[in-house]
C-alpha cells in the first residue's frame, strides 16, 4: 500500500472519529416565544417546516409559546440558526395591518447546553420599522 494511501486511510478514519464525538443524541430543546408589548391583541401567522401555523388573539403583556422544536441528533449543544430554522414567513397581526417581520428580529437565549429559547418582542418599534 503506497504512503499516499496510508494516509488517506488515516484521515477518513480521523473524520469518522471527530465526527462521532462532535455528534450528540441528547434531546435537544428549542422554544420560540412571542411576547406581546403593544396595548392590544395581536394575532400571529407562520410557517413551521412549511405548514401553516397560527395564532388569533394574543393578548396585551402575553407571553404565547408558538412551537418547540425537540431533535434528537446533531451536534452537542443548540446553535443560534434562527436564520434556517423551523419558523419561517412570520407576519404580525395588529388591526386591519399585517406586517411580515424579519427572522433576524428573534432573540436568542442558550438556556442549557440541550436547551435554547427563541424570544420576538413585539412592540411599537418593530412594527414601525415595517
């Protein structure tokens, strides 16, 4: 067997070796949260993996758990992908408006290693920028 071969054997070996240790079967737990800050009730209308979700009558001051997003395999701890994630098309309701918001509007919270909490605020800020 010539060198070239040895060592590509050893690489691939290498890769498989990182990969096994870098890949996690824990549950991991990711939360998204609406909040709502404005004086009056909002409703919420997205897309989780591509079907549509919605809520209607989110009150003033309400904090309304939207979906959670449990897996079982992938790397050891929760990354911040709110960028391609499971929430996607997100449009607030506030009145006769509908205003589509941003993914980057998300706040993310890394509450445990397996375990990370999606925060949008909506406010009079976020609603005005649209």
């Amino acid at each position: 067997m010539s060198t070239f071969m040895k060592l590509s054997n050893v690489m691939i070996l290498g890769l498989v070796f990182v990969f096994f240790l870098s890949s996690c079967d824990k549950e991991h737990v990711k939360d998204y949260y609406v909040v709502n800050k404005i004086g009056k009730s909002i409703g919420i209308e997205h897309q989780v993996w591509g079907k549509s979700n919605s809520f209607d009558n989110i009150l003033p001051n309400d904090t309304v758990l939207i979906y959670s997003d449990v897996y079982y395999e992938g790397t050891v701890g929760v990354d911040d992908d709110r960028l391609s994630d499971a929430i996607s098309d997100l449009n607030v309701i506030c009145g006769e408006r509908t205003i589509e918001i941003n993914e980057s509007s998300w706040r993310y919270d890394k509450v445990g290693t397996y375990h990370a909490e999606y925060y949008l605020f909506i406010d009079s800020t976020l609603l005005e920028i649209k």
